[in-house]
C-alpha cells in the first residue's frame, strides 16, 4: 500500500468497484493482483480505507483470446 495519502477521490475506486469494472466474481481476484503488485493500494485522507487508481485497473493488460486450432 502507498504510505502517501490522496485528497482528491475522483480518480480512484473502491476494490468492490474494480472488481465489477474488470467483470470478477468476486474481489478476491483484486487482492489476488494486488498481492502480486499487478495493482497498488492508496489511502484516501477523509475515510482510512484503501482504494485503487482507476486508470491502472484499467490498463491491467488484458486476457489473450485461446488460440485458435490450426486445420491441414
């Protein structure tokens, strides 16, 4: 987690609203990626809970499609 705290919230979400942005089940999928710092977690001043930038949940690089069988 960043020690830095963020006045501005407008640019970040909650770990609830990152795991619907990203279409998870549940958010152990967001503390599985933060856990393998694939996402950071900051500090919002007014409420001491941890909430992620929007734009590196949306820049996590996205799932390759399966690849496609190859036909002789």
């Amino acid at each position: 987690m960043s020690k830095k705290n963020i006045n501005d919230s407008t640019e970040y979400i909650s770990k609830r609203q990152a795991t619907l942005l990203l279409g998870f089940k549940n958010s152990r999928s967001i503390a599985e990626l933060i856990k393998q710092k694939y996402l950071k977690t900051y500090m919002i001043d007014s409420s001491k809970r941890e909430v992620l930038k929007k734009e590196e949940v949306l820049v996590l690089p996205q799932q390759n499609p399966p690849p496609k069988s190859i036909k002789q």
